[in-house]
C-alpha cells in the first residue's frame, strides 16, 4: 500500500481523497492556489504546498508545480480527483516516469478514450451497442453528407477530442450540414486544438444513462448499477440518481456483461464511467467513456455499499479487485438521488462567488454531502461553481424524493445565492416524480416556470 499521496485538485473531491486515505492510513499533501490557502483540503492533509496563484493555468493545471510539489514531498501517488488534470494522458505518463504512482486509467488508455471516434470504434468493435454514423474522423463536408444521407437526418456532429458540450451541432437538413460542419471544426479547434469531428445519429429527446467500472491490474472488471443523469442544462448534470427508473433488470444485467468485457478488451484498470444515450424505445448507444472518478459516484456508493476512491488507491497500489468488492456480482440496494449545489443564482444561473456568512448541513436519515464549504469561507471566481453534492437515499425512489426535500429545506447558505431553490421546484416537478423525464427536461421545466430556457443547440 502507499505511504503517501498527492491529491492534484480542490475543493470537496480533495477532501473526499483525503478522507478514504484516512480510512486507509496513508499520508496526505495537499496543493492548492494562493486563493485556497484557507480551503478545508489544505486543513486536512498532513503537508499542503502552495502551487501558484490563483488561475488553474498557473497553479492545478501547472503538471511542472505538480510534480515539483509531489517530488519535495516525497510521495507515492498522485490522485487526480476529476476534471483539472485527470483524463490528461499526458500528465499521467510523466508521474509514472517519475516513479509516481498516477491513480487512474494506464495512459494509453486514458488517451484511447480521450479520443471519441476511437473509443466509439473501440466499444463497437467490443460488442457494446453504438449510433449509426460515421467509421472515423471526416476531413470534408462530402464525406459528411455522404453518411448523414445514408444513416438519415437529424444528425450530430462531434469533436472528436471533445466533452461538455463544445464542438457538437446539430443538423436536421443537408443544406444545413456544410455550415455546420465548419463551425464544428471551428469550435472543436478552439476548445481543444484539434479540429477533428465525426458524425452520429441524432436522437432527439434521450436519456443519459451511465455504469460506473472498477477494473484491477489482474484482469477483473466489475459493473455497478447504472446512474440517470437525464436533468441537466447545457450538457452540466443538475441531479443524477441510482438505479435509474428506465432500465430494466434485464437490460442491466445485459449492458453489465457487455461492458466487463469490453472493458477487459481495452484493457482498462482503475475507476472509469461509461456514458450511453437511451432512445424512446429503450435501447443504448454508447457515448464516451470517462477516465476518472465521476463527480457523481456517491449515488453509486451508496447503493452498493462500496467506496470508490477507496477501491482506485487500492487497485492502484496493485490490489486486487476482490479486496475492493468482497461479493460479486452487486445489487442495488434501495435507491439514491445526488443533487448538486451550485454557487450560482436559480432564476438566472450566473456564477455568484462571495463569502458565505452562514452555513447549516441538513443531516438525518438516509442524507450524506460531500462539501468543503463552511462559514465563513470564500467561494472564488476562478474555478467551477459547485460548493456541495447532496446525496440522500431511501429503500424506495419515493423514500429518496422524500428525505431529498427535506434536506433541501434544511440546507442554509448565506452570503452567496445556490442552485437549491431550483432543486427544490424540480423535486416537486410531477414529471420528476414521476420520473417521465429526459435531457429536454429542464428546457420544458424552465419554460412552464416562464424562466428563460437554454438556448438551443
């Protein structure tokens, strides 16, 4: 096992690390930027180093600071947390070949599945369901027409080195498709310096449905029941729950099989998300896969009962998988919901950064959050707006629902506005609770509330 790890990130995924080291007796250091010198992550790790000042390019995404800071300190691994520096193929090879242990996915595989037509050619070679669209990257408009009129409009171009949003357009004509396409490629340059695009079926109004993976260094691979993550606004997940109310027991049990073994054909290891599309028939296309630890994994924790930052150190440390899980295979137990707790306003969504003046966790049966926020604290501008994930759990989805509005109620921020009166109107939404919903949800729900709605792709 380790005796040391850097936590290469901020904020409550920093202290979630630091807690499962805890649990596990390895040491800690902590990095941050000279605007979180007073953050909680820096109070809890055993050592902290400052990395730069307060702009991520000169301090979290600094890899030379990162690493200088890890060698002084002596450790033994790096945990990336998520965003930040954790699918940077990069950065993991160069902890390795500084003898430091990176806590993720092997470098070439995090740079497979970096890559989105590669990894959508990987998982379809695999056996895992995938969108009819094109073979690769198109270098050419032709090439684009020429499959968007084989497989059927609407169409979605994509960034091929892409997420969030960013280099995707949606086409519903062909004379639509050449202005598109350039603008794609445009965006998809700017935003990752790459102008590579692909072309997949668009479907309209789907759900987002995703399975969590732990993979060893010896070859097992374990499937967690899936997460709904259908409520959010420009591709930024607002809730997510466990398991989903959609998916089916079989259709679980089928997608499991499919992913443990293309997972072992990648040859991917450590912690990773497996992202799909469900159509209004039921089925599931493949998207992406996520090379790290999901901001949404305590819904998954607690329906199964395992700690996943735990299970990474672990197989990292090359452990196998039976000492993360002790039984395979799982099942779910009861239902949970994750709520994040934005530092934003609810009616208008922009960012609202400022010192917090008051600060109750709401707490009771079934309520877990993951926060590093407290009184008193200083929510800076320069990083992403989340200051808490509520997560509550019940033996039933209604139970969840229930014990999640009582929370939210309980939840006191001051000094600064949060996303909770929007959690709030949703939980009680009919749709919601009924769970008839879909990634159009919050544009309808915004619309019915006459708030503005997101403006369209």
């Amino acid at each position: 096992m380790f005796r040391k790890i850097l936590i290469a990130n901020r904020g409550e995924i920093a202290l979630r690390v630091i807690c499962a080291c805890k649990e596990l007796g390895i040491r800690t250091v902590a990095v941050y930027s000279e605007a979180d010198r007073h953050s909680l992550h820096v109070r809890f790790a055993d050592e902290a180093v400052c990395i730069g000042p307060a702009k991520s390019s000169r301090s979290y995404l600094d890899i030379p600071a990162v690493i200088s800071a890890a060698e002084i300190t002596n450790v033994d691994a790096i945990h990336p947390g998520y965003g930040f520096l954790s699918e940077n193929a990069d950065f993991a090879e160069i902890c390795e070949l500084s003898n430091i242990r990176f806590i993720g996915p092997p470098p070439d595989v995090t740079r497979l599945m970096g890559v989105k037509d590669k990894a959508r050619a990987a998982m379809a070679a695999a056996g895992v369901p995938t969108l009819p669209g094109s073979e690769g990257v198109l270098s050419r408009v032709e090439e684009a027409l020429e499959v968007a009129n084989h497989i059927g409009y609407p169409v979605i171009l994509k960034a091929s080195a892409g997420g969030g949003g960013r280099g995707m357009r949606i086409v519903r004509e062909p004379e639509e498709l050449p202005a598109q396409f350039t603008q794609a490629q445009q965006e998809a340059l700017a935003a990752f310096s790459c102008a590579d695009v692909y072309l997949e079926k668009y479907i309209p109004a789907p759900r987002h449905i995703e399975f969590q993976i732990l993979a060893d260094t010896h070859g097992n691979v374990e499937v967690f029941t899936e997460r709904e993550c259908s409520i959010q606004r420009r591709h930024q997940k607002l809730i997510e729950e466990s398991p989903s109310p959609r998916v089916s027991t079989a259709l679980r049990l089928q997608m499991c099989q499919k992913l443990r073994e293309a997972m072992r054909a990648v040859g991917y290891t450590n912690a990773g998300t497996v992202e799909f599309l469900m159509d209004e028939k039921g089925d599931l296309y493949f998207i992406e896969v996520n090379a790290r630890i999901q901001v949404e994994h305590p819904i998954t924790e607690v329906v199964s009962g395992i700690d996943l930052v735990k299970g990474q150190i672990m197989m990292a440390a090359g452990l196998p998988l039976s000492h993360v899980i002790p039984k395979s295979p799982l099942h779910p137990r009861g239902h949970a919901i994750e709520c994040r707790i934005n530092a934003e306003h609810p009616e208008t969504f922009a960012p609202s950064p400022g010192r917090i003046t008051a600060f109750n966790l709401p707490g009771g049966p079934g309520i877990r959050v993951d926060t590093a926020a407290y009184a008193g604290a200083v929510v800076p501008p320069y990083y992403d707006s989340l200051i808490a994930k509520l997560i509550s759990s019940g033996r039933s989805r209604a139970e969840a629902i229930a014990r999640m509005s009582r929370a939210l109620e309980m939840f006191v921020v001051e000094g600064i506005h949060t996303s909770i009166p929007l959690h709030q109107k949703i939980l009680n939404d009919p749709d919601f609770i009924a769970g008839k919903f879909d990634t159009t949800f919050i544009n309808r729900f915004l619309a019915a509330n006459n708030r503005p709605a997101t403006p369209p792709e």
